[in-house]
C-alpha cells in the first residue's frame, strides 16, 4: 500500500517514493494557460508549498517527475530557470535582518538557478530591491520563472510590532515594485500567502497579479 505524503511538501520526493498522489496536474495546466502571474490564499498546511514544488518541478525539469499524470499529456512548454524564494522562515526581528537574510538566501536561490555567477556577494546588495534588479539584469532576454511562498510570513510575525512591520511592508513592496518593472522578463509568477495580497499593500496599485480566490 502506497504511503500518505503527510508534512511532504517536495513533490519530487512524493514521487520518487511513490507515495499517493491525487492527480489535478490537469486544473494546474489551465492555470498556467490562463494566467501569467497569479496568486492564491490559504491557510498553513492547505498545501500550497507541495503546489509551488511542483511548479518548480515542471518548470525546471518538465514532465520528467510527471509521468502517468494528467499533465504529462498537455504539457510542450520548455524548461526555465526558476526562482522559487520562500519568505517563510526569514529572520524577520528587524528590517536590517529581514533584508540581510532575505538578500543571503535569494542570492543562493539566483546561482543555484544559473541566472547569478558564484562569484556574485551577498554584501554587495543592501536590500531584495537591488537584488532582484540585478537578477532581471543579467537574465538578459531569456525567460524566468517567479514562485514565491509564504510572501507574507515576515508580515505576520510582526503584527505586534507595528514599526518593524511597516518596515518590512516597504521592503516587500519594493521587491515587488522591480517585479511588476522587470515583468516582461517572467513566463509566469506564482506567489501564496495566508493574507489577501490586497489588505497587506505590498503588490502596489494595478490589477498586475491575478488573485485566484476571487475567480
């Protein structure tokens, strides 16, 4: 008998232990047709890491983790380089952390994708702004992949501490504001989070992400 995936949130570890799976590979294929960048809202443990996994998977990799699902069939896109950044986790106890840590962990996200050399430094970049400027710089013509987890994990473990969380609002927002700039350069974006994206204010004025939930 075929284990459960509880806590699993890799999907290529899911398969490749051959745990079940229910297969909606075919709702995840009509999202990406009809939607260049979008967003979803859930609760913790609704899934929505397993889901940007598996975006990253077949973004990255395309159906090589997908055989016998419904996408398997659908899908003749190619692969791209995708960076998938999880907020979750973030030192988040004040903005200089937030911005330290967050350059750190995206910048290892950016190499390992291939759109950064190895040679690049954390310390050369203040904050994610910069950051992600830089990697839509050197991504040149080609096309990537966004998926961001968690986005408003640092929000939430600030909500008592109204300073700190104004600060990293702005951080976030700005991060966004080189995303919406450097939009062109993106085959798709995905971001989850607990909050609606339109009470936190951080994705900036215009309907530029589509908010699934509201569908």
């Amino acid at each position: 008998m075929k284990k459960l995936p509880i806590g699993k949130q890799s999907f290529d570890a899911l398969r490749s232990l051959g745990m079940v799976y229910v297969d909606k590979t075919d709702i995840i294929f009509r999202m990406i047709e009809n939607n260049d960048q979008c967003f979803i809202s859930r609760p913790r443990r609704f899934g929505k890491s397993l889901l940007v996994s598996t975006l990253e998977s077949l973004f990255s990799r395309g159906t090589e983790m997908f055989k016998g699902l419904a996408i398997g069939k659908l899908w003749t896109d190619k692969t791209y380089r995708v960076l998938h950044f999880d907020f979750s986790g973030l030192e988040c106890g004040s903005v200089e952390s937030f911005q330290k840590d967050a350059v750190e962990k995206f910048l290892d996200v950016a190499k390992k994708a291939g759109v950064l050399g190895w040679q690049e430094n954390a310390d050369e970049y203040r904050t994610i702004k910069i950051l992600m400027n830089r990697i839509c710089l050197m991504a040149g013509n080609s096309s990537m992949v966004l998926l961001v987890d968690e986005y408003d994990s640092p929000l939430n473990a600030n909500l008592g501490n109204p300073e700190v969380f104004s600060g990293i609002r702005k951080a976030i927002y700005d991060f966004y504001s080189s995303v919406k700039e450097n939009s062109g350069r993106f085959r798709f974006i995905f971001v989850t989070g607990v909050s609606r994206f339109d009470r936190t204010a951080v994705f900036g004025d215009g309907p530029v992400i589509q908010d699934l939930r509201i569908c």
